[in-house]
C-alpha cells in the first residue's frame, strides 16, 4: 500500500481564505491582519476586547518519553482538534512555530502528519509571519546596546568578562558558538569571548511566550539580567534602557498566527521556546485568547510528559492562571515496543511482550499526569504495521492503571479517523473532574522544588549538587528571585539523566551541572547534562537539497 | 506658523485598504498577498502575467550632491508620482525600503516628507514585509555552510584565510566588524578571522535588486566568490551548493512590496541596497513590474547624480534593459547657498549670491545627465524660508544652461504643490526626445571604465591607482569578468573624493584604494576612501527613546 508523503498531502490541501476560518472563531475580518491569503495575525485590539469571555475547556496534548520510533504529538493534537470539531465542538488548536535554522541541517518538520497537518506547511517551515525574525532583531539590538553602552564609556561598570546576554541566529552555525568579538582596535570596542545561541533559545522567545499582553512584555523584558558587576551585582536591560525598542520590534509578533488544518479548523500557531532552557509550550497570548473563542482548546507541550507536561503545569498554567482539563498521553505500539527493549530494524514484528513491557514508561506518565489533580486519556496514534494484540495490550495496561486507551487513526484518516478519541476527551473535559494544581508552592525554597520535581516526576532517589550551585539558588532566594518555578534541562529520552535509561528506570541520581537564572521570563533553569544551544549543520546538510523545481514549488525541505 | 511633523502626517492619512490601491494598477486581490491591510506583495504569477505589455515612461529623480541642509529626494519623488495622477495619469513610485538597524541609532527616516509621503511609516521603519530579514537569512546560510564544508574535511580546499564571504545583520553593532569565530576546540571547527556587515551591505542584496526573475537570482547567488584557495582560484556560492536553498529563502522577497502615498496613489517599496558599494537603487522587478502597470513610473536613485544616477544608468538600465524618459534633479535653495559657502545656521537668511555660485554644483549635474542622451528637468524643492529671489536665481542658471527649473510645493501642498512640475514632466516624457545610452560599452577594460565616470562625471584630471590595483582589474578581465560594469564607492558629498570639496571642484585627483569583484551582483565595486559596512550606535543612541505609549503607538522611532 503506496501512501502520499505528508508534503503531497498538504499540497493538495484545499485551504480557505484564512477570513472563513478566522469567521469560525468570530474574528472578523478588520480583526485579522493576513498574512498572503492562508495566515494571518489576530489584532492585539481585537484580542483586548474579549478579556471578559468566559474561557472554553484547555485539553493538553503530552507523551511518553520519546524514541526514534516517534510518538506523533503534534499530529495526534491536530487531529484531536479536527475531531472535536467533526463532533459539532467548537474547537481549535494551538501548536508552537518552528525554527527556521534546523530545516536547513536535516529536512524540515511538518505541523503534524498524514491527514492531520496544520497548513501552509512550507510557510511554516520557512519565514511565517516574520515572529522568529523580530525576536533575533529584538534579541541582538540589546547585544549591540550593550557592547555600545561599554563602548561609550561603561557608566553602569559592567565586568567585560561577566556580560551574560550573548547573540542569536536562526541558523545552525557552529562557526559562531565562541567568538571574540569588538575586534580591530579603538573604534570596534573593548575585545571579549562571547557567541551566538540559536534563535529558540533566547530567553526574549521565552517572554513572547510567557507575558500577558505588551506591557507584561516590557517588563519582563527590563527584567532580564544582562551582566554583571566586578561586585556580582546584576545589570538590567532596563538599565541599558533597551526594553521599550525590544518591545517595539515585538508588538507584531506578540500577537498571535491564525492558519488552518487539512479540514479547514482553526489553529493557532504562536512561539517556539526550547524545551530544554525554556518552558517548550506555544505562547500563553496564543492559548488564553484562543480559549476566548473556542470552547475546547487542544495544545502540547514539548517533549515527552516528564518535562513536557511538567513545565505546562508548573510554568505556563501557573504563571497564566490556566487549568488544564484533561491531558491525553500519545502513544505508539512501536514506542512502546522501543521502551520494551525492541530495535528500530524489528519494530514491523508483532511483539505483544515488548508492548507490555515498555508500558511502564507509559504507566508512570499517567500517574505523574494524575498527581497535578487532571484525568488522562491515553490516545494509541495508530500505526499501519500495529497488530490487534498489541493494540489490546496497551489498552489492557492502561485500563489497569485506572485511564482509558483510545485508537486513533487520524493520521490516516483524518477527524474520521479521531472521532472517537475526540467525544471521550470531550466528555470527560465536560464532566469538570480536573483538580488541577501545580506540584510545588511559590514559597517551597528553589532546591526543594528540584527535589521535588526530580523525586516525584522522575522518581530519582536524590538530587546531587556541589555547594556552589547550592549557594547560587540561596543567593537568588535572598534577592527576590524565590519564589519563580524551576525550567529543568535535561535528556528527553528518560525519566533518569542517562539517555539510554528507557522505560521506567529507578535507582539514580539526578545530578546538576548548572544553574541559570531567566530572570525575564521567570524561572531558574536547571541543567543536567548536557545542554546545546546552537546547533551545527550535518556533514551534508539538507540545504544542499533544497530548491524551487519548475512548477515553483520549494524541493527537498520536506 | 506650526507644521505638523511627519510622523503626525502619516498617522492622520486616511489610508485605503491595499487592495484597493492594487485596483487602480489593475491587479486584482487574489493576485496580492496582503501584509495586513495596508501592504502587500504582488505575487510572482501575476508578475509573469504581464510581462508582454508596453512600458510606461520611467522618470528617474536625482539630485545635487547632499548637504546637511537636505534635499528631499524621496519627497520630490513622492510629491511627482502623486502630482502625476492628480494630472491624470496613470502613475506608481517606486523607491527603497529602510535598513532596520539604523534606525535605532539616529531617528528612523521617514518615506519622504511633509504631505509627500508614503505610508505605512512606522511598519516600514521596522519589519515591513520581512525581506531584509529573508536576506540575512539567505547571507548567513551560506556562511553556515561555508564554515560546515571547512569542518567536515574542506574537500573544496578553501584557505581558510581567504574567506571572503563574511555574515551580515540589520543593526548597526560595531563589535561584529571584526571577530574570531570557530572557537572553543574541535566541535567548533576551525578559528578563524572574520566580521559581520549591515545587511543591506550583503552582495546578496544588489542581487534581489539585480535580478529579473527567479531563475536569474539563483544563477547570480551561485556566481558569488564566497573564498578563495591557496592557489587563489575563487571558490563559488554554488561549490557550496547553497544557491537552491537561498533562492528559496528568497523567493517571498523577490515579490515587490505595494504600499501607499498619504493621496492612495500606488508606491512599490522594493529593495535596498548601500549607494557606495552597490548600486543604491529599488529593485528591478519592482521597476519592470511597474513599467507594465502605471503609465508613468517615478523611481530614484542613492545620493547625488555623480553616484546615483550615474549607476542607475550605468548599472541598472544597462542591465535591466531600461531606458528613462526625463531626470528630475531636485535642488533646494538651502543646499545651493550651502554648496555656495554658506553655514548651516545661516541658511534663514536670504542671500542670493551664496545661491548663484551654489548653482554650479547643480549645473554640471545638468551637464552629466544630459551627456546620457535624456532630458532633465530641476525641481526646485521649495522650503518656507526661500524668498523669491533666491528661486529666481536657481531658475536663471538653470535656464542658461538649457533646462527649466520648476518650483514644487509638494512638502506642504502635496500634488496640489507638484502639478505644475508633473504637468511639464509628462509633457517632456510623452515628446519621447530621450536618446538613452550608458556611458560606456560594456567590451572597455575595467580600468578605462573607472577613468571614464572620474573625468566624464566627476571631472578629475586623473585615476590613482597602484600596480596591484591594476594587475588585480587585469587578473578579472582575464577570467571573463571583463564585460562587467563598475560600481564607484566614493563620498556622496563631493565631485572628488573629499567631503569639503563642494561646489563643482575641478585640479582633483581619484585615488583608488581597492577593487572587489561582486561576480554574481554582476559589478566590479571600485573603493575611493574609507567605507563603513557596519556602522556603530552614538552615545545616547535613539533606541533608548523607542517605545510604545499608552495608546500603543511607537513613540521615538521619528
């Protein structure tokens, strides 16, 4: 059986003017800034104007820990959406935008998958709506402030040596991971080590996703540390009075993008932030607006649950006042088969065994899931090679572990496909059973709240940290900075720090490398290994590839 | 008497939606892709639809050499296209798009003046349509891949000192001129020396702006030399293979971008390239496209005649294949007393001599534009200050040197003020009495080429250069580079190639300090003095004054 890659599928898309899908929401015309004719941007005045609107039910999309395998999130949250709205729902989806930078290293993810895809999947996949490109120009505009204000005589004594705010790109440039900059004598400044992070990983993309509306925006932008002094003491991006230009250069992309699914449903499409550094969701302006004009609004968050629905929780739902009523966890029988011990090569091989096995790492995501106070529905993203047993076992698991399993065949099928997953999930979003609260109070001291997370989602025996980083987190909780969530940074492959530890591993310690202060978006980044911020291209990079062929049509990015 | 300033202007214009605008050029809404309700892009099909049709007349706007006292250029251009269709004629302006990062060190320049302006101002000062952002993307790309190639065994042996391909962004950051990137040990690559430029410095730039369709900025991109081997044969952006991916990058921004003057008339924003060390002009395609749509295209061209005007004809006719019908020089009474020796705080008070011997500075401008076989015509740009005799003045030289001087109100009138400039503009336009030709033949050696515009336009007795200079000329007339035409990078404020050297200086020399070949723009660029391709921010740079005000308007952008 020969299937249409997801590029064909999304050609052959029949799109409609974003003005009718904007109509389905009740924006109007006047309301939507277009973009070409299938994106557009909803007006900041319009999004003022319905603040005293109730709020529709927030549905988070999460998963097990992913494997090469793939677990399908975006693509089960599209056709969750597709599906809500075939049952008469009025819903919509929200999914974060990609980066530009890693198309051009290995071909480019689409939004979603087979027939259930966000579109134009070649615009999202290359400018959009320009947001990427405001943030670079807002993020690097206060990098040359900075180098500026010490050029021209350094009032605020910032310690060369300490300048924390780097560069960004949206390329995967390894050339530019360490520099030295200010170069050639007098009049290019003072020479210093410094270097270029990709574009997602600046702590500006974490704002945009994170603030409020424009003036929450400014603020934190001001409140980004951007060096420090020879007595430690931090300097401000107010303080090099570059917040209200960044926001200037931000307001368009603070709001957010409007695009539509293979079906013609609304989805939003609003911010990228790392999942590792940052929080990982869409912008908090894209789902709180959106929950204005759907009643159920279908997002994800990056990664599998343990980092993904974690920092949903406890950064963006608690910061945006938000409560999810039920979250669905993605996943496959070959994901499962991979956490079961199986290879890639043997995934086409019925393995009931393997299933139950990797079930674990699935059944400890429910719970996790459960112990914020919201249901979980397990939705089984099918696959072709999936054989009935298998698809039984998981269903088997789950129903022993008190949550529902549901085949989806969205990908294939489209909302035809999800209907089923889409009226239990509404249903339960009906009955009100969430409870939701966040794992750790404001107040609980910032290494208890990695403790916290490492013992009761990761279930680690204990967190090691060397005094240093110990004294650090002390030292922000006598400056005012106690009572900001913690981002952890560490593998998504586990529950554990090792990579290779699938399954549902104990036994181990969480050990942290680093930790970081975002001061703007508000929380303590925590690291745990490894952590790359700007990536490099491969030894042939997709670039190579890509090209308009006569019709016109972008080749080789897909 | 109070004046409102530009910025109230624009904000008080009753703009129509685009698409409207699109309308009186015959383009129909499906054939716009709208930026918002007041921008948009003219897609490349409808672009292709047109391109058997006639012309229209093209009217190029220069000026005398730039003083402080302004000249007012894009206003004069504005003010005739919208003097033209108050007339009756079918007429669009086509001009430059704003570079972003300048506009955060000075205040932000605005597109034209007074009531001849082109709006939207603040969008067009900051994001626009997002091209510039498409070609630092596009510009950096391809430093990415450079750097990967160089990583992953150099099998194209560059020497890796010989990179001439730098990295470019659109902010004036002065500790990007010169770094060193690669650092930090084997996983960074190789460490070498090298710099970021202002993105409207990029080569890729004067090719967006060179090129006349895809097809042709594909093939240009790929003729780029990117580094040179150790046996200096030149490495090409297509060795890299990032020709494709650049195009695709590119092709949004290929589309030219149709905004509006404060009367709706129709006004192409297209492109940007630096004046000195590319040609400074719009696009092509937006020029062409124009050409096929309006009767009457107005267009201009960076700085004073002896640069702008002289590579308009000398690059951008030739190579596009275009042919004006009239040159407007715009001349203010304020620069000719400025160009006669007058300070600039003097320039309130009348002195009509100070004018008559500015006038020769205006008068071989004349000279050299006829010389191109096209009628001229002078807009006298009329400022509140000016007293009647002083007009009078510029009007008698003007006469004696066998062309009309023409007082245009436009600043303050708008085309009530330009009709009668317009009136005579079409009227010389329609006599067809142009007889176009470059100044020189493409088979003239290079060095021959660059001693033709020195004694031809700017009237020196004699190019300087050294044997090094005349070998490397030589070395690319011997590779096929022979054919290209020259781009002289010179100050725009005098003749000769110093600054204070105003009026119409004669005894000079022009020292030539050193050539660079831009293969794929298709010019050999010819470097007469210092030329900043990154600019700095000053002390108290205008950024700090940037921001939204409670109305959510941009206030210290203007």
């Amino acid at each position: 059986m020969a299937f249409k890659t997801d590029i064909q599928i999304a050609r052959e898309a029949a799109k409609r003017p974003i003005q009718e899908i904007g109509a389905k929401l009740g924006i109007s015309s006047d309301d939507l800034l277009p973009y070409g004719h299938d994106k557009a941007k909803v007006s900041q005045s319009f999004i003022d104007s319905v603040q005293d609107r109730a709020n529709g039910k927030l549905i988070l999309v999460t998963a097990i820990n992913p494997t090469p395998a793939g677990e399908g999130k975006t693509t089960t949250t599209v056709g969750l959406g597709d599906g809500l709205n075939r049952i008469g729902k009025k819903a919509a989806v929200c999914i974060r935008e990609a980066s530009l930078g890693p198309n051009f290293g290995m071909k480019g993810g689409a939004a979603g998958g087979g027939y259930a895809q966000v579109v134009p999947m070649e615009e999202m996949n290359l400018h959009f709506t320009g947001d990427f490109h405001a943030i670079t120009s807002a993020h690097n505009l206060l990098a040359a402030m900075i180098d500026n204000h010490i050029y021209w005589g350094n009032e605020l004594e910032i310690d060369t040596r300490r300048v924390t705010w780097r560069r960004v790109v949206d390329m995967n440039d390894r050339a530019l991971r360490q520099i030295t900059a200010s170069l050639g004598g007098v009049p290019n400044g003072f020479p210093r080590e410094t270097g270029f992070d990709i574009t997602v990983a600046s702590e500006v993309m974490a704002i945009l996703c994170l603030a409020k509306n424009l003036t929450d925006l400014q603020e934190r932008l001001g409140a980004m540390i951007v060096a420090y002094r020879r007595d430690r003491s931090p300097v401000y991006a107010r303080d090099i009075k570059a917040d209200g230009a960044m926001t200037v250069l931000l307001k368009d992309a603070m709001q957010p993008n409007l695009v539509q699914t293979l079906e013609n449903n609304p989805a939003f499409v609003h911010g990228g932030p790392f999942a590792n550094i940052a929080h990982g969701c869409n912008s908090v302006i894209a789902t709180t607006t959106a929950l204005k004009l759907a009643d159920y609004v279908v997002t994800e968050a990056g990664f599998g649950a343990d980092l993904g629905a974690e920092k949903f929780m406890n950064i963006k739902c608690r910061k945006a006042g938000l409560a999810p009523s039920v979250v669905v966890v993605v996943a496959t029988v070959r994901a499962m088969k991979m956490n079961g011990g199986v290879a890639k090569a043997d995934l086409g091989t019925e393995n009931v065994e393997a299933v139950q096995q990797g079930c674990a790492n699935l059944g400890r995501h429910i719970e996790n899931v459960k112990s914020f106070g919201v249901p979980v529905v397990v939705a089984i993203n099918h696959f072709v090679t999936d054989t009935d047993a298998e698809v039984a076992a998981v269903k088997e698991y789950v129903a022993a572990q008190g949550a529902e399993a549901i085949l989806s065949r969205h990908w294939e099928l489209g909302s035809e496909g999800s209907a089923d997953l889409a009226t239990r999930v509404a249903e339960i979003a009906d009955g009100d059973h969430a409870n939701f609260a966040p794992l750790y109070a404001d107040e609980m001291p910032l290494f208890e709240k990695i403790e916290t997370i490492a013992k009761r989602v990761y279930r680690a025996d204990e967190v090691l940290a060397d005094q240093k980083v110990r004294n650090q987190l002390k030292d922000w909780e006598a400056q005012g900075y106690g009572d900001l969530p913690v981002c952890m940074a560490k593998t998504q492959y586990s529950f554990s720090t090792d990579p290779d530890l699938r399954g549902a591993p104990t036994g181990f310690s969480v050990p942290i490398r680093e930790v970081r202060l975002s001061a703007g978006a508000g929380f303590v980044v925590v690291i745990c290994g490894e952590i790359m911020t700007m990536p490099g291209l491969p030894r042939v990079p997709s670039a190579e590839a890509i090209k308009l062929n006569a019709d016109g049509d972008v080749e080789g990015l897909f």
